[in-house]
C-alpha cells in the first residue's frame, strides 16, 4: 500500500494500548445507523435489516446521504461527503486473501506466529516486524521503533524479505470465477457459443449460442426459473441452448429452447473451436436417428476437459493469470 498508494499499514496483534482516531466518530455512527432502522419495526414486525447487505443499504442511504445544504449549514464545519463501499465475503467483488507457499527468508524469526507487529515499508516484499508492540513511548508513536523504550519487553524491529518457496499462486475461490464470468460475458458476441456451469448432479455444464445483440442487461422483474432465482438487478445474457442426444454424449443439437442465463456462471468464451459437425453416415443409428435432419456436433476431448478444468478451478490452486486466456478471454 505504501509503495503504490503512498498509505502505510501497520498490523498489530494483543496490542498493549491505543488511541482514538477519527475513524471511531464514523464507525460509531454508522453502527448507530443500523441499530436506529432496527428499533424502527414495530411490535410483531421484523427488522428490515436482516443480513450484512441490508446493514450496507442502510449505512448508504441513512447515514452516507449527505447534501450540501447540511454542510453549509454548520458553517462548513464536519463531514462533507461519505462513500460507502459494499464488499460481499464471497462471490463477484469479493477478495480472495488466500495466498499459497509463502515463507520468509529470515531463519532467526522462529515462526510468523511469534510476530506480533508488522509495519509497511514501502518496499515490495520487505516488511517491518518485531514479536511485541509498544505504541506508548514517543519513539514508537513516530515509527522509530530502534529507540523505542521498552524494547526489552517488545524486543527489536528487523526488517524482513518475503519470497515465495515457488511461483506464488492464489487458491481461487467461487468470486474469481464469478468475476471471470462477468468478463467473458462482456466480450461475448452474438452468435458465439460459451460453455455455462451447472449445478445439476447429472449435468455440470451446458453449452449455448448468444442470440442477443443488446448482450448483457439487468433483470427488472423477479422470476424463477431452472437455473435459479432471478432477481431484479442481476446480471444476464441471453442464449439458446445446445443439448446433447443423449445424457452424458458429447454429440450436440441445437435447439429451440432462449432463456437467461446468470453471467457470473459463463466459464468459456470460443466453444466453436472445440466442435466439429459430426459425420452420421459413421455414427450409430441411435445418434443419427435421434436427430432427424437437424445437424449434429461433436465436442471434442480436450474441449471437454478445459471446460471442467475450469469449473474445479476453486476447488485447486490456479494461477489467476493463466485463468483468463485458458477460458478464451480476449484481454
């Protein structure tokens, strides 16, 4: 933070004491914020906040509604704006903090359980940490931990690098292939065939033709349907799905069938590359009946495979880099 944002972090764990910032006055409002809504429902109702995102739309509307005749009003004196940010714990906008094969290069630190205060440098990979934390004498309140005047309780400040054991991966959550969706979804264009994950026990994926050329909107009214709840406000894209002949074959034929589809579940862009049409007069009389004179294609073994490569993605640790061009994204 402090080497691209100029903003130094300090993480501090069984603090010895601490001091009162500005941040106190703003949490403790928007705290007061929701509890207020809450004592609005009367006897026999129930509190209109029930889950963190309720908790977010409350602080947004009550409590970072701000006008500009408000703040003229008190001289100019107070809060003039606030931005409230709604960041979900899993999912699309999420933040996947579950880095792999981490370890330091200093061999004296005895564990990174034994530090219990790291500070921002400014350097990438270098941090500050020392395994007590002081806060109370003046040397430490201005960040010259060497002449802190307890150092014999907290001990001294060292400087460490970090270095992965081998290439530093990320072990991909449901958000990133949420967020991935969303992308592929943009650039997705009429005509193109995407690959969809499903959550059916005997289907994990479908594939579908976009047939919008408005590409992707909102949902305005609340339907349900096979493939989830929709809600207004979410994000879709309409398609046309192609069915195998049979369950489990990857021998496919278009059908009549438009719906919706969440975008968040696109997991490949380019299926064309990957299918073939198939050639009956070598083919059983079971695919080729089933089909009448509609045309048959075939998916091929290795589009087969990328395809649950990248639904199990979450569940394997993936390079985030080498995830986007493996599902045909174009950026």
């Amino acid at each position: 933070m402090q080497y691209e944002h100029g903003i130094r972090l300090e993480h501090v764990y069984q603090v010895t004491a601490h001091a009162k910032d500005l941040s106190d006055s703003e949490c403790g409002g928007a705290k007061h914020a929701v509890d207020k809504r809450q004592m609005m429902a009367k006897e026999g109702e129930t509190s209109t906040v029930k889950e963190p995102y309720d908790a977010y739309t409350t602080i947004r509307d009550d409590y970072g509604n701000l006008t500009l005749d408000r703040f003229l009003k008190r001289g100019g004196v107070g809060i003039f704006r606030r931005f409230i940010y709604w960041v979900p714990a899993s999912g699309t906008g999420s933040i996947n903090r579950n880095f792999q094969h981490c370890q330091t290069l200093s061999s004296s630190l005895g564990g990174i359980k034994s530090l219990h205060h790291l500070s921002d440098v400014g350097i990438p990979g270098q941090l500050r940490v020392r395994t007590g934390s002081c806060h109370r004498c003046a040397g430490c309140q201005r960040g010259a931990f060497d002449l802190c005047d307890n150092i014999r309780f907290v001990g001294p400040a060292e400087v460490i690098t970090l270095h992965p054991k081998e290439k530093a991966s990320i072990r991909l959550g449901r958000h990133a292939l949420s967020d991935l969706g969303v992308k592929l979804a943009g650039e997705a264009k009429e005509h193109e065939l995407l690959a969809v994950e499903l959550s059916y026990a005997n289907e994990a994926f479908m594939l579908c033709e976009v047939v919008s050329t408005a590409g992707v909107y909102r949902i305005e009214k609340d339907f349900e349907s096979n493939l989830g709840n929709f809600k207004s406000g979410d994000m879709v894209l309409d398609v046309r799905k192609l069915e195998p002949v049979s369950a489990g074959s990857s021998h496919y034929e278009y059908t009549e069938k438009v719906f919706p589809i969440f975008v968040e579940d696109i997991r490949k862009r380019r299926m064309a590359e990957h299918l073939c049409e198939a050639d009956l007069s070598r083919r059983s009389t079971r695919i080729a009946g089933s089909s009448g004179e509609k045309k048959i294609y075939v998916l091929s073994a290795a589009g087969k495979s990328t395809i649950l490569k990248l639904i199990s993605a979450e569940d394997s640790v993936f390079d985030r880099r080498d995830l986007a061009p493996l599902a045909g994204s174009t950026n």
